[in-house]
C-alpha cells in the first residue's frame, strides 16, 4: 500500500454524490443569467475568457463518462492523495480541449442541461468501488468523485474572482472536501510535524520536517479560511501576496509555506 493510500481520510460517498451534483447546479443555475459581455470578461486562468472557464465546468463528469464507456481497468492505479501532484502533467491537452468545445458550443444552458442529466445518470448507476480510467491512473469511482468535488470548487472560485456580481454559492460538503483533499495533499508533500496548518472549519494537518510538536501550543502555525487556502493550495494567489493582504495568520520561524505551495496545478 502507498504511503497516499494509507494516510487518505474517509469521505462519505453518499455525501460526495450530493455535494458535487449541487456544485454544478449552482454553476449551471448562475450561467443562465450571463450576457454575451460577461462571457467574453478575462479570468485569473490566463488567457481564458469566462466562456471559456464556464464550459470547463461542464467536462467536469466528462472525464467519468468517458472512462465508463469501456471495461473496468484491473487494478487501481493512482490513490486520490496522489492525484494533486498529477494533474499538471495534463494541463496543456485541458486548455485545448476546453478551447475546443468553448469554441464549438452554441446554446450553454442546453450544454448545461444535458451534462447535469447525464451525471446524474452515472453518480446513480455506478458503485462506488468500480474502478475508472483517467489521464493519470486508474482510481475508484469514490475517489474520482471527490477529484470533481475539488474541480468545481476551485473553478467556482475562478468564476466569483471573474464575475463578483454572480456570487455563485459554494456547496459547504463540496468545499469541505476540497479543503481536506488539499490540505492532505499538503502533508503529503512535505511532510514533517513542525508546522500546524489549521483551516477551519474543515481541516487541521501538520506538515514540514523539523521538531515534531506534542504538547501545548505548537510553536509554529498557519491559519487561513477555506476559500483562501483553496486560492494559496492551487496557485491562485501567492504566499507573501496573503500574509501581507491578512488572509493567512502565520506565526513562528517555520511558518512560511512559500516554498512547498501550491500542492495542486
């Protein structure tokens, strides 16, 4: 068993299930009421516009439905600790394929309508244990979930940063999972217990080599909300960049994550 294997938290797969259908239908709810001007605003992601970004959301269940189509691979090929890490590999071929389909949808809300029907097809119809293909190993469909939990999250996340007057909600399982899986993913990468890194309400992991604490107050800590944990863990905003602006509190000689952020890419 991989050390990812071994140190990954339960998530309640019924939960998972629900959370990531609400995340795409607050999505798909907030989508309907853009204006061809909104659609055409940049985001943080580059050069990607919020079409663009938008219809990113709808490939979101595309990687399942496709690894559905065929035979189940025989045996699990990537843990969902180690999917973090992985998922840079592939980040060229995604932009193309979303410039593609961007480029070749008309009518976003049928888009929208049709993936919601089909997800919700598959997250019915599929155990929990099949085991699915996808660009970097085969997981379980359980995990694969939760890999679509953190995926809606961050880019709802890019949505809000793109368009504040949409405020697209952030379903609270959905964002509990993407917080976890991150912060896990965190520990994993560097690990060590000399530096507590608290999230709450949702996480608290210890992480950095050095002296391990015990007891009482750790002498070194970080402390940041969700959303903006999200935004350090995924690259989205820089390390000095939220200690200077007071999103993170981080005190002690340890304390600085600056040169094992971002865990996801």
């Amino acid at each position: 068993m991989s050390p990812a294997k071994k140190r990954t938290r339960r998530y309640d797969p019924v939960k998972i299930r629900a959370a990531v259908l609400a995340q795409f239908g607050h999505v798909r709810d907030g989508v309907r009421t853009l204006t061809p001007e909104q659609l055409a605003r940049p985001t943080r992601l580059g050069d990607w516009t919020v079409r663009e970004l938008v219809v990113h959301h709808t490939m979101a269940f595309g990687m399942l439905e496709r690894g559905l189509a065929g035979p189940a691979p025989l045996k699990q090929e990537l843990a969902l600790l180690d999917w973090p890490s992985a998922t840079g590999r592939s980040a060229g071929e995604i932009a193309d394929s979303t410039r593609e389909l961007a480029a070749s949808v008309a009518d976003l809300d049928a888009l929208f309508e049709e993936r919601a029907a089909r997800a919700a097809e598959l997250l019915s119809a599929t155990a929990d244990d099949r085991l699915v293909p996808t660009r970097f190993g085969a997981m379980t469909f359980a995990d694969a979930l939760v890999t679509r939990a953190v995926e809606l999250t961050v880019h709802t996340d890019d949505l809000n940063d793109a368009l504040p007057e949409l405020a697209v909600p952030h379903d609270r399982q959905a964002l509990a999972a993407c917080t976890r899986l991150l912060a896990d993913a965190l520990a994993l990468s560097a690990p060590g217990g000399s530096v507590e890194v608290r999230i709450p309400p949702y996480a608290v992991v210890q992480c950095v080599a050095g002296p391990k604490h015990t007891r009482g107050t750790p002498p070194n800590v970080v402390e940041t909300d969700p959303l903006a944990w999200i935004r350090l863990a995924t690259g989205r905003v820089e390390w000095g960049v939220a200690v200077a602006e007071a999103w993170v509190a981080a005190s002690g000689e340890r304390a600085d994550l600056s040169a094992v952020l971002p865990v996801l890419t």
